[in-house]
C-alpha cells in the first residue's frame, strides 16, 4: 500500500490549485493532510481518485499510474470526497449494494459487509431511501460504501463535515481501528480532528506542500501539533 | 481488513449490467416515468375514443384502410419520441455533476464508459416501455376500424426503436455540455421540438435542400412506412402576384432514415462516452 505523487500541478485556467507538489508514503499508518480551506487538499483528493486530471506531473497507487490505468487505482482504493451523495431514489441497502457489485464481491460477502460496517456506522434501517437521509446518515453511507470491499488505501476529505460529534467520536474510533492495516489519507482543515489517529501529517498550503514528518517528530520539534500548524502553515 | 475480501475487476459487461439494473430502478421509481407513461396512455386513449364516437371516416375520408390511418396515427408518435428520450436522456450526464453523486458513482472501480452504456440501455427499455403504449392503442385502433393490422406495423416498431436509440444518443451528448439537468433537458426539448422542424420546414420549403442531417427528418420513416402513395420529392406552386411561389417537400426513404438514424447514434454516442470519460468534477 503506497501513494506516491510526483511533482503534481493543477491549474484552472490562471488559477494554480496545485504548484508542483510531491510527496509520498509508503505501508500502512494513517496520514493526515492539513491544511487552511482552499489550501489545494481536495484537489489532491479528487486527482488521487480520477476526477480531476493532473496539469502536469504524475500520480501512482499502489504503483498504477492514475492517468494511464485509473481501474486499477480504484479498485485498491476507497474514497469518501467532498460530501458524496448516493442515487436519492435508492434504498441504502440498494446503494451498498450496487457498490459491492461494482467491485465484484459475492451475494454472501455483500450481505456480510453490509451488515458488518452498518452496525459498525450505526446505520439507519437499510430499506430507507438515501433522499430522506440527512447529510451525517449520507456521509456514513458513502464511508460503509468506501469501505465494503476492504480496500488497502482509504482516501477521507474531511469526512466529518456534517457529522455531530458523538458520530465525530465513533469515526475517530473506526479509524483507530482500521489504521492497523490500512494506508488512510485523511484530509483536514481542524488539527484537533486528526491529531489523535495520524501517525503523519503533510501540511499544505496555496497549493504548495510545506511540510512532510510524523506526529512524533512535529511534537518533539514544536512541543503540539497545534504550534507546529502555525508556524509551518501560518495563521 | 478482511483479507478473503477483495475487489476484482468484473469486466464490462458486468459493469454495464450493474448500471443498467440500477438506473433503470431508479428511472422506474421517479415520477416522471409514470406522469409520461399516463400522459401518452391518457393521448392514445382520447384519440381512439374520439375516433370510435365521431366515426374515422366523419375526420378524414382518406382512411380508407388501416395503412393510411396508421400513417396518421403514427405522425404524433416522433413528438411523443422526443418528449419521452428527452426526459431520459436530457440530464442523463449532467445530473451526475450537478449533484455530488458523481463523488459516490465515478469512484467506483467502473469504467466511465461502462455506466453511461449502462444507462442508455436503461433509458432506451424506460422510453420504449412508454412508446409501446401508443403503438399497443394504434394496434387496437387498427383491429377495430379495420379488423387488421398491415405487415409494416413491426416495421414501424422497429423503427421506432432506431428513432428512440437516435435521440437518446443526442440527448446523451446535449446532456455532456451543460452540468445542469434542468439547462440541458430543456436544451433537449427545445432543440428537437422547435428548432430542428423549424430549420428541417424552412430547408424543405425555402431552399429546396432534402435535411438528410436532421435526426427529426429521418425519423418521418417510422410512420412513412405506413404510407400507400410515398412521394419522395413533392413540389407545391402556389401562385402570387409577381408569378408563382413553389413549397419543396421531402419524405425519407426508408433506407434513408435509418441511415441518418445510424449516423446520429453512432457519432453522439461515441461523443457522449467521451466526453463522459474526460470530464472533471470540479464543483
């Protein structure tokens, strides 16, 4: 389980949202990715996952490349980007589904994952309609549904917008439990968010990457991420 | 991680199977299915019961058999065409980017080209299901004023399918240039029901050009078939005061109107997946 970009740029028109970045990691952890609101993570997020392409410069998962073999990339990973929200007429049920279908898992495994990760996530009764959900019960979906087919990497941005914070403690709590296998690249503009599961962080900012090291040497160097935040992103 | 748990690759065609059950599911649920499937019951239904009231013969004495009045039967069946695949096909790409469902369906590991594949056949079996009630009452029509149905009726049904197949393909593409769904089935709608007769009438009847490119003109072929006295090229002079004014019409051959049919699938379907395929979601 790798991710490794290289000397990334994204430009909409005069407007740079990425400006040559690069890093990477390799093996399981969680790894936080920081940054101010229009910092460029959710860029980085969707060009990862296949939604944007790339200006210039190139993008592997689990070393296939994501402009020239994005199946592949899809297939190892799980994403939950920017609010996803399932067909409004279908059933959770039906949603899961249809996603355990595209990656190819048996009749028994999709009954088993869904019941799994629904009891997990708490989810509402599985014949409700994704239309009559409220934005915390979608994302929960959209996160069962990242997660059903046990991919190796899981790319999270800002999931938990729209979730209250007793569902705030659970999620940490899933990704506590899931980091023990699992490369998972959480994004986050609120550093008390992901302090407590990220192993590393990758500070961005205008687009550009400030900062790559790990939880233990940023406190060491700066005594809490929360100094190590201002002085390397800024106020 | 459950390690006896692993996403495989399904291949296409599993791929488009997976798209098509679903989309069709959920175009099967929406309103608008079953307000079109009444609409077109509720036409079919008026007409026939004006015509068996009034009698065929007090509206037009040229139904004098089943093939001329299916011919005119048939001439409001292209307006019903494009109503209906306009609604299918008129947000079929735009609603994915209007919405965020496009961050839960394009992260699927599914070939952009398998799910929109997916959906045109949903829409295609969503639109034809409607079609058929109207072809179900002109048969009855048929059978009740004529006591038969001619041989080119399955003609027409397959022609229809062609027409339907045509406008869902540029529908599709329509739909591919805006990112919203209620901008680009309008444009749908607009585009096939006023624009493209307008310029087909004003071809024909100004310039004496046959509209060979005109998705609405080959369609003619799906009730043309019924015709007993097919002209392709008709001149109509009417005189003025300064000499004569000459009205041009064409009629498809049928040979014809499945070619310009075969164009309009092919060439905006393959413009559809593509620019599915390389389209970003920005939002």
């Amino acid at each position: 389980m790798d991710i490794e970009v290289k000397n990334l740029t994204k430009r909409y028109g005069d407007k740079t949202a990425l400006d040559d970045i690069s890093f990477s990691h390799k093996g399981k952890g969680v790894i936080g990715y920081l940054g101010p609101n229009g910092a460029g993570k959710t860029t980085t997020f969707k060009i990862l996952a296949g939604l944007l392409k790339p200006t210039s410069g190139s993008v592997f998962v689990n070393g296939f490349d994501v402009s020239k073999d994005l199946k592949n990339v899809l297939l190892s990973i799980g994403a939950v980007i920017e609010s996803p929200e399932p067909d409004r007429t279908q059933t959770i049920k039906e949603a899961l589904t249809m996603s355990a279908e595209f990656n190819g898992l048996s009749k028994v495994d999709i009954y088993k994952q869904i019941n799994k990760y629904g009891k997990l996530l708490e989810l509402p009764p599985l014949d409700s309609r994704i239309g009559k959900l409220s934005k915390g019960q979608r994302q929960r979906v959209s996160l069962v549904a990242a997660l059903i087919s046990e991919p190796s990497i899981l790319l999270l941005d800002e999931p938990t917008s729209g979730l209250d914070p007793a569902e705030r403690m659970k999620f940490k709590k899933l990704i506590l439990s899931m980091k023990k296998d699992r490369l998972i690249l959480i994004s986050s503009h609120v550093i008390q968010e992901i302090k407590e599961v990220c192993d590393e962080i990758i500070f961005i900012n205008n687009g550009k990457i400030m900062k790559q090291d790990t939880v233990k040497n940023l406190q060491k160097k700066y005594k809490d991420l929360e100094r190590a935040y201002m002085k390397i992103v800024g106020s | 991680m459950n390690n006896s748990i692993q996403s495989r690759d399904i291949g296409r065609l599993s791929e488009i199977a997976v798209s098509f059950k679903y989309t069709l599911k959920s175009y099967l649920r929406t309103k608008r299915f079953l307000a079109l499937a009444i609409l077109v019951a509720l036409i079919s239904i008026a007409i026939f019961a004006v015509e068996a009231h009034v009698g065929i013969s007090a509206i037009n004495a040229e139904y004098s058999n089943a093939s001329n009045y299916l011919y005119s039967f048939m001439q409001n069946i292209t307006f019903v065409v494009i109503i209906v695949a306009a609604f299918f096909g008129g947000n079929a790409i735009s609603t994915d980017f209007a919405s965020n469902y496009s961050y839960y369906i394009l992260v699927q590991p599914a070939r952009r080209s398998s799910i929109l594949v997916g959906r045109y056949l949903a829409a295609l079996l969503a639109s034809f299901s409607i079609i058929l009630i109207y072809y179900v009452f002109a048969a009855i029509s048929s059978f009740y004023f004529f006591s038969t149905l001619p041989g080119v009726f399955a003609s027409s049904v397959g022609l229809v399918a062609l027409f339907v197949l045509s406008i869902l393909s540029f529908a599709f593409f329509l739909s591919s240039l805006f990112n919203n769904p209620q901008t680009s089935t309008v444009a749908v709608v607009i585009l096939l029901i006023v624009v493209l007769p307008i310029a087909s009438s004003v071809l024909q009847s100004f310039l004496s050009v046959e509209p060979w490119f005109l998705v609405n003109y080959g369609g003619q072929v799906v009730y043309s078939v019924f015709s007993t006295h097919f002209v392709h090229f008709s001149q109509l002079k009417i005189p003025t005061k300064g000499g004569e004014f000459t009205i041009t019409q064409y009629e498809p051959y049928t040979l014809e109107g499945i070619e310009i049919m075969l164009g309009y699938i092919i060439i905006f379907f393959i413009a559809s997946v593509f620019m599915y395929k390389y389209k970003e979601v920005k939002g």
